[in-house]
C-alpha cells in the first residue's frame, strides 16, 4: 500500500537527530518556556522573513490569539467582521467565531481553490476588519490583489498558513505576507511536531507582545494577569523536534514540488482535473488535489491498486452541523470543490517507482456504469 502519508517513514528519515534533541530536553529538565521554545522561535521567524514568532499549542490557537489579541489592542470589537475563504478547513472558522468575531464566507475561484480577490469587496461592510489569506492545499493566495483590497479599505491580513510552510510569491515567504500569521505543526504538515503544535509570526512589536501574553494566561509576568488569557504554548520537546526538521524543510519542499510535477506532466485521464499550475514556489504541495465527478469511483479504483488517498474536505464548513446559521449560503463553488477533490499521496518519503505507480493508476481508471 502506498500510504497517503508516511509520517513514520518521514520521521524515520531525521534519525538519530530527532532521539538526540528530545533526549537532550528529557536530561535538561525544562519542558515549558525554555531555550529550546526560544532557539525555535527566532529560528522560525528568521526563517520566515519576520521579526518575532510566538510559539503555540496548535494552529488553532494561533488563529484565535491573533485576534484576541487585536481586540485588546482595540483593532477589532466583538462582532466584527472577517472575511474568510467559505471552501477552508473549518479550523479557519471556527478560530473567528471563538475570537467572538463573525466569518463572512467568501467563494474561492476553481482555478486556485484560493479566496477569490474579485469578490472580496463586494463583502465589505462597516464591521469588516480583516481579510483571512488561507493558503489551502499549500498555494500562496493572490496577496498581491487582496494587499491592494486592504490598504483600499484599512483591514488587516491574517494569514492561514498552516498548509503552506515555506512557500514565497514575490519573494516574501508565508508568515511574512500579511499583517499575522498563524501556523500549524500538526505532524502531517511540510513542517511537522510529534504531537500538537502551531505558531504565529508578525513583524507587529505590539501585537507579538500581547499575543505572547494572552496564550501565557494573559501574564507576563507570574501570578499577575493582564488579559483573559488561555494556556497556548509550544513544549520544549516539540520546539526541539521542528528545529530540527526546520533545517530540512525547503529540500522536502521541493521533492514535493517534483513529486506534483510529475503528476502534471503524467496524468493525462480525460475524467480527472489536475490543480493550476503556477510559480514552483508558491505552491509547497501539502495536499495535492485532483478533481473528478466520479470520486468515489476513482477512490475505490486507487485502494484496488493499494493507494491510500483522502478528501480535503468531504464536507464544506457551511454544510456542518456546527455551522448551521450559514447553511442557506449559496456557495456553488464550494460545493463543487467539496464534491470533486481527492488528495494524492505527495510527501517526501515517496520513492519514484511509487510516484509512477500512482500517475499509471490514475490514467487506468475508467468510469464504470
């Protein structure tokens, strides 16, 4: 079976260097805000192109912080506005909602499954504050348009960067993009934890600081609380492990991006609808996404010759149970995105004899009935 992401066989391969750093944080006998969270930090901004990195528990955290945060700083009011891609993993919602903001779902285009720029004004109410970048599926969003969209109207960009570690348009990277960012280290991301994790950068000296304080339970300083905060941090052990993939991220960046390269040169079946080309790095392949009408036909047709695939996502957000109020949204985008995409393994840990595999099961499949 070629798994549709080897996380044990991509841990494998950063050995004996990941048993070297959590042993190393096992005998330091700090495990929480230490050097090694630090180290990690200035690393990751550095990485990024940015002055400060705040290290999480999750993604989700991050997401949410970011907007606390401006709420303490006054930016943002409860209520307020973000618009927000509709066709997003639900994390990217959920995180305004429990900011006490509302999303407003935007369509993205189905050339890029990004927010589509053309539509982002015409959503633009008093209320709106802010603009979510989701760079979905690992592609840099169209920041060149949304940037010009919000000076026009003074909102900021939040940047969704969990999926798309390390990918540049206009020689900027993700994180450095907007005005916040938010990163998951989920172990199945580019850059991946053994266990939860997530990040935010900013080049904003205010906000860096009160996001710090606010996943620190509002406290910088112990036992006196500034803000409501939560308990967000990155451990040690997880700081250690990511500094050491950190070091390897472009090299597995790009054996992803010839991985997808090969796909687009390769697959060639007349039912199935290949992701947009674009600039090889802007797009750093988290996800690759093929379209079909007949999905689960070619899922079941890919198990048969061992291939494991997944759907991001079989369900869109306003079609959720827990998103109820936005279920009468007209969103036909979304939905056809939603109803189409299936995931091909592309990850570091694929040998090309497995990539060919794939492309041949691909062209094989045929519609049946």
């Amino acid at each position: 079976m070629i798994k549709y992401c080897d996380i044990k066989g991509i841990t494998r391969s950063f050995e004996p260097q990941l048993s070297e750093a959590v042993n190393r944080v096992i005998a330091s006998g700090w495990y929480i805000l230490g050097n090694e969270c630090k180290d990690f930090e200035q690393q990751f901004a550095q990485y990024c192109g940015c002055r400060h990195c705040i290290g999480t528990a999750n993604g989700l955290d991050a997401l949410t912080i970011i907007m606390l945060a401006y709420k303490e700083l006054g930016v943002m009011q409860q209520g307020d506005e973000v618009i927000v891609p509709a066709n997003t993993y639900i994390a990217s919602i959920l995180a305004i909602l429990q900011a006490g903001l509302k999303p407003v779902l935007c369509e993205p285009t189905w050339e890029s499954c990004n927010i589509d720029p053309e539509r982002i004004e015409a959503l633009i109410t008093p209320r709106t504050k802010a603009i979510m970048a989701v760079h979905l599926y690992g592609r840099c969003a169209n920041i060149d348009h949304i940037e010009k969209i919000a000076r026009r109207h003074s909102l900021k960009i939040i940047e969704d960067s969990a999926q798309a570690h390390g990918a540049i348009t206009g020689g900027r990277r993700t994180g450095n993009l907007g005005d916040a960012s938010a990163f998951s280290f989920y172990p199945g991301k580019n850059l991946g934890a053994l266990g939860d994790g997530g990040a935010i950068t900013t080049n904003d000296n205010e906000l860096a600081q009160t996001a710090r304080t606010i996943a620190n339970y509002g406290s910088q300083k112990k036992y006196v609380n500034l803000y409501k905060g939560v308990n967000s941090r990155l451990d040690e052990i997880q700081a250690a492990i990511l500094a050491v993939k950190l070091q390897r991220l472009d090299t597995d960046n790009g054996r992803r991006m010839d991985i997808a390269a090969a796909y687009n040169a390769g697959i060639s079946n007349p039912h199935i609808t290949l992701p947009m080309a674009g600039k090889r790095e802007e797009h750093v392949y988290h996800i690759y996404p093929i379209f079909c009408k007949q999905r689960e036909q070619l899922r079941q047709h890919l198990l048969e010759n061992e291939i494991e695939t997944l759907i991001h996502y079989p369900v869109p957000p306003h079609k959720q149970q827990a998103l109820k109020e936005f279920e009468n949204l007209e969103l036909p985008i979304t939905e056809r995105i939603h109803n189409e995409e299936l995931s091909l393994p592309c990850h570091p840990a694929m040998s090309d004899n497995e990539v060919q595999k794939v492309i041949e099961a691909v062209n094989a499949f045929s519609i049946q009935g």
